[in-house]
C-alpha cells in the first residue's frame, strides 16, 4: 500500500538487513512473449480474461471506490470492497511491489494507515469495462506532504469479488499505457493481472505453489516475481523497502 509503505520507512529499523529473500532474478526466465488474451480456460490456472462481467458498470465502479474509501479518511470507514480471501495487490516501481495480500491484511493496514499516514482521495474517475480488470481507475490521493496522482486497475472474479489490485504513478515515465491510450486498452498493455494464472477461475483463486504457476514463472519473470512474493509476502516487502531509495515515495508522487 503506497501509504503504509511511507509509515513503514520511518518506523522499521534498519535491522533489515539481515533478511533475504527470493525475486524474480532467482528463475532466470527464458525470453517470451507475452500474452495477455484468455490462457488455460476452464481450469484452475486460466488467466483473468477468461472471465466475462457478471455485475453491472456501476458495481464495479463502485467497488473501486470502496476500495479509496478505504484510505480516505473523510469516507465512511464502514465502506470496504468485496474483496476474494486471498485478493493480491501490486503496485509498479517506484512503489513495492506486493503490497497486500488477503483480504485480511488489506483491512487491517487500510484501518493502520488512517490513523498513522492518514490521506483523502477526493479526486476520482472510474470506468467500467466488457474485460478485465473490470474497473480502472485515475485519482489523487491528498497527503500532508501534497498530492498524489495514481492509475489503478482492478479484477474480479465470477462472484463480484476484487481478486487482484494493480498500481502505477500517474506521471510520465511510469504508466503503463501510451498517452493516447487513456484507459489502457491496447492488447499490449504490460499488466500483471492478465498473466496471473488463476485468476481466470471462478473464484479468482491463486495458488503460487501450484503446477500452473510454476509452469508460468518459466516463461514470464513478472509472474515469477509475483510468486516469489506471495509464497513469503512480508519478508520480501520489507526486502524491498530495503532496498528502496530513501525518496521513493516523493518520486511515486511526483514531488
């Protein structure tokens, strides 16, 4: 979480050090190329546009907007998202990567941060879309420190459920999207969330020790440091804090 990760660079100590962890470089993936249309329909490890809508627009925008609810403190605390159990967010470089993963986490650090990083979001533009991610999303998180321009997209599985959260800066050099492609739509678009085996199952399910997603992280090193990740999420977060420059919040932001 871009707030929480802010919190944590002030209060976690430098003892760090002494943690290791895995990251993509460990499975040295072969070149490929990458495709982002529906993979492995039908079974546990189809990718996430296998799926087709199932709610209306305006549920999966409002999901979107539950989830800035979440961290904006001027929002009902009482408004959060239909997330899957084991919902992943991911956020891209100058941010930290996996960020949250399960429901359980997410709730718990969005209910952190609004006492100890807390931040408005009153900027929003959320659209709908006939594929995934679903919802997708422009907004400004407001803190102390100034404002905060972010893209974020979101995917979902057959109940409704947010399965999977990703994040860019909305400044130049960092979106994912040519600036005539305003809400990513082009088929080449180097998301994560199209690549993620499981996400395409009914329940939006991941499995990172699964056959799928070992199969997948030989072919493809963002889904290979995705897995890395999930297998041990805290410590590979605090790795990359770590490993983080001192500023990385304030070049996310656009400071």
């Amino acid at each position: 979480m871009i707030g929480f990760a802010r919190f944590l660079s002030f209060v976690v100590p430098t003892t760090l050090g002494a943690i290791g962890c895995s990251s993509a470089s460990d499975h040295d993936p072969s070149p490929y190329e990458i495709d982002h249309s529906c993979q492995d329909d039908g079974t546990d490890g189809a990718t996430s546009r296998c799926l087709r809508p199932t709610q209306s627009s305006d549920y999966y925008v409002g999901q979107a907007n539950k989830y800035f609810d979440t961290l904006d403190v001027n929002a009902d605390p009482a408004s959060i998202p239909n997330y899957s159990d084991l919902v992943a967010r991911w956020e891209w470089p100058p941010w930290l990567l996996l960020t949250g993963y399960t429901r359980e986490s997410m709730i718990e650090t969005s209910e952190i941060l609004r006492d100890v990083d807390p931040s408005t979001v009153p900027e929003r533009d959320c659209e709908a879309f006939p594929e995934q991610p679903f919802a997708r999303c422009y907004v400004v998180f407001e803190y102390e420190g100034g404002a905060c321009p972010i893209y974020e997209e979101f995917t979902f599985n057959e109940a409704g459920e947010t399965t999977f959260i990703e994040a860019w800066s909305d400044l130049d050099g960092l979106r994912p999207m040519a600036d005539v492609d305003r809400w990513a739509t082009a088929p080449d678009v180097p998301r994560l969330s199209t690549r993620v085996p499981g996400l395409g199952n009914d329940q939006g399910r991941i499995d990172p020790d699964g056959t799928w997603m070992r199969e997948a992280e030989r072919r493809d090193a963002d889904v290979a440091d995705f897995a890395a990740r999930a297998r041990d999420p805290w410590d590979t977060w605090l790795e990359a804090l770590k490993e983080a420059p001192a500023d990385f919040f304030a070049r996310g932001c656009g400071w």
